[in-house]
C-alpha cells in the first residue's frame, strides 16, 4: 500500500455512455455511500466506502458526504489571453475581436505578464471544478510558454496551442506563414505528449491566415497525426460573408479548412451555428468536432447551435466556455444557457446528459477517454465535489428534490464556483481558496 494513498467518500456519480433518456439507469453507476480510492494520482478503486475502506484501512479518508464525487469537468473551447476581456461591452463578433480582443492578447508578448494572466487563469479554471480545458494562447510563443508550464506546475491534462495568424490583425499580432510554423513546431516538440500536456495546432480562423499559413499548418497537422487542430467555424454570418470572399473558389468555409488537410477526428471546431448540408456530411464523414460555445453565442448575438440536428446526423458534438467572449468561467453555468438554447430549437437537455456532456461525454470528443471522464479505475483521479444545497436559492430548492436528476437540474441550473466544495486533479485537493490572488 502507497503511503500517500486517500479515500475520498461521498455520493459518487460515474457514467458508462450516453443515456437515452431520464430512465436509462445503466448509462451511469450513482452510489449513496461511495469511495474512491486514489493511488499515484489515479484511482484504484471504486465503490461502496465499506468495502473499499477494508480493502485499504492504511488509506487516509476524506469524508465529503452528503456531496456529490463526479469527475472534473472538461472544457473544450476557450481562450487564455482573454482573460480580462470577460464582460466588456456588447458588439458581434469581428468588432469584438477588434476592439477588445486583439488589444489584450498584444500584452501577452511580455512574459512577465503572460505568467501572472496564467496563474490566475488556472485558479478561475480550478475553483470552477475543471480540471481539463483545450485553449487558444496568443500568437506569442511567451503566451503558450506560461500556459503549459502553469499546467504542468498543477499537473493538469491540459490541451492547448499558440494562434497563427498572419493577416487581418493589428501589429504585434500577427506572426508570418514560416514564423507560425517553425513556433508550433518548436512548441510541439517542447510540450506535445510531455507529462499530462497535449498541443492543439491552432489556426485561429480563414480570415487571420493567408492560404499559405493554412497551407503551414497542414503541414503540422501532417507529421504530427496525434496532436489536435482547433479553430473556429461558422459563428456569425458577417464572419462567413467574409470568408468566403477571402476564398472565393473554397465551396464553403468548411472546405477552406478541408482543402489544407485540417478537418479529421481531432479536429475542434468553435461554434459550428451556421452550417450547410456539405458542411454537415463533411463532419459526420471524417469525425470532425463542433463545439457548443452557449454563453458566447448569446453573448455575441450569434446564433442558436443545433445540437439536435447534427447529433441525428452522427456527429458528436462537444461543449465549452469560451471565455473571454463567454461570460463564464463555469461548465455549470455553461449548461444553464445551454439548455435555455436548445429550448428554443424544441430541444431537451436533460440533467442526466448535460453532466455526461461535461464529463465523459467531452472526453470522448477528444479521444482520451482512458484517461478522464470517469471514475473508472484506472483512470486519472481528476474529481469534482459538488454541493447542491451550496446558495441558499439552492438549499430551499434542494430541500424538495426527490430525485438524482432533481438534484443535477438544481446544480444546472443554479449551480456555479459556489457549488464546488473540492477539485482534485491527480488525487491533490487544488481548488484555490476565495478572493486568492494568482498563485506565485
């Protein structure tokens, strides 16, 4: 037995697929007295706390009932330079960018301010139960730099990449086709695969790249067949008017990203609203990604993602944040304007799968379910725990609850950083405590 094995006991909530509606008990195992035992970060064992408390008496135990033990929730889509553009003033999506964006990310060139934006932005991350995300940095290597060191200082199962970008982006933005790809590709070596880090080739969308710097990243995407591709897609209609008039012979703007070898299985793609028929097939034939940005989108004014549509189509969807343009940090409140979106297209987001989507269901997007979304043993001891009494908005409403998906639609719906009592990544409890500063 390891000396720094624990025990984590309370109410644990795992699944096994996605389920098929509010009566699908074996998509998922929900156990009243539960335990996980956690070994050299990953955990070792599963269960009822008496049998695996006699299975392991030496383990230290961490008593958190009556909370919920889930798996650490997975972010798909953000933005790290964005930090402290979060909540500024209105405008869609390409003034946006102008007008708020693009002056931040400028500063990331400074390492010195790239390493204090990172270390805050792992404790807003953190103290809202995420313990994976997929990031854009900025152009500048500095800007990757901070981040995966920052993540590795935390040892988090982190995905990331620096933009390329060089055209329709203000000085000091912009890098040069060569540039972005001798920068990736360094970062790549440096980073890709290194502990628990994995690098995103990240275009940051058709409009901020020359046919040749898409033509570079291609390249990349070729001779690094494992790492990811992120970048954007069909979020606004100004943004595909001009696109489009950037690639007048591209038969969509999909088809920009397919021609340079950029659409496959692990290709992330940022929104997805405005899709057309080929775009679709294109999707559900290679594999490729859309991500559900809710909080941006309505944001932004951009448009409603049809979850529902692309899933009858085969296409596995996942979901995100998108801070800076999304307006928080947390999965939770992510869910929350979520479920209002598909409301409106008459579609339902039950509890049940709204905490698959960010658990199990996001880490089957990226392919790394042997590693995280779950509570399988074996797998990383990456745990959120959960607090659905947290407000006292909530506690009244808990106090009614009869039920398992009760309780998840009141964490759903009210629930937000309030609501997370722990978040462990590897086995450690690292939820910075409230009104920290960023770590030193």
């Amino acid at each position: 037995m390891s000396a720094d094995a624990k025990i984590l006991r309370g109410r644990t909530l795992t699944f096994h697929a996605e389920p098929n509606g509010p009566d699908d008990t074996a998509a998922y195992t929900c156990l009243e007295d539960g335990a996980l035992l956690i070994r050299d970060g990953r955990i070792a064992a599963h269960g009822a706390y008496a049998e695996v408390s006699r299975a392991a008496p030496e383990a230290e135990a961490v008593d958190h009932r009556p909370h919920l033990l889930m798996p650490g929730f997975i972010d798909l889509h953000l933005h790290f330079p964005q930090v402290q553009v979060v909540a500024s003033w209105g405008e869609q999506l390409l003034d946006w960018l102008n007008t708020y964006t693009f002056p931040a990310e400028v500063q990331f060139t400074d390492k010195t301010h790239a390493d204090r934006m990172a270390r805050a932005f792992f404790d807003l991350v953190l103290s809202h139960g995420t313990t994976t995300a997929v990031a854009f940095c900025s152009v500048h290597p500095a800007s990757a730099e901070a981040y995966f060191a920052e993540a590795a200082r935390r040892n988090m199962r982190m995905i990331g990449g620096k933009v390329m970008m060089d055209r329709n982006a203000p000085d000091g933005l912009r890098d040069t086709a060569r540039q972005g790809y001798d920068e990736t590709k360094a970062l790549i070596e440096r980073w890709h695969g290194k502990g628990r880090a994995s690098y995103a080739i990240s275009p940051r969308f058709a409009i901020t790249s020359t046919p040749d710097q898409l033509e570079m990243a291609g390249a990349l995407a070729a001779e690094h067949p494992d790492a990811y591709v992120q970048t954007h897609l069909s979020e606004n209609r100004d943004e595909i008017d001009f696109t489009l008039s950037l690639y007048p012979d591209a038969p969509d703007y999909l088809g920009i990203y397919e021609r340079y070898g950029l659409v496959h299985d692990k290709t992330l793609l940022g929104h997805a609203i405005h899709l057309e028929p080929r775009e679709i097939d294109l999707l559900a034939e290679v594999g490729g990604k859309p991500v559900f940005c809710p909080t941006s989108n309505l944001f932004l004014g951009s448009g409603l993602f049809d979850d529902g549509g692309l899933r009858a189509k085969g296409i596995q969807n996942g979901i995100a944040t998108d801070i800076g343009a999304g307006t928080s940090y947390s999965m939770l409140q992510t869910l929350n304007e979520g479920y209002k979106i598909l409301q409106l297209q008459n579609q339902k987001l039950h509890p049940l799968n709204a905490f698959h989507w960010i658990t199990r269901g996001n880490a089957e997007v990226l392919g790394q379910l042997q590693e995280i979304g779950t509570l399988d043993v074996g797998t990383e001891a990456d745990i959120v725990v959960l607090d659905v009494a947290a407000t006292p908005a909530m506690a009244l409403r808990a106090e009614a609850a009869t039920s398992l998906s009760e309780e998840l639609f009141i964490l759903q719906m009210l629930g937000d950083d309030r609501a997370v009592v722990e978040t462990y990544v590897a086995g450690e409890a690292m939820k910075p405590q409230s009104g920290s500063p960023a770590r030193d």
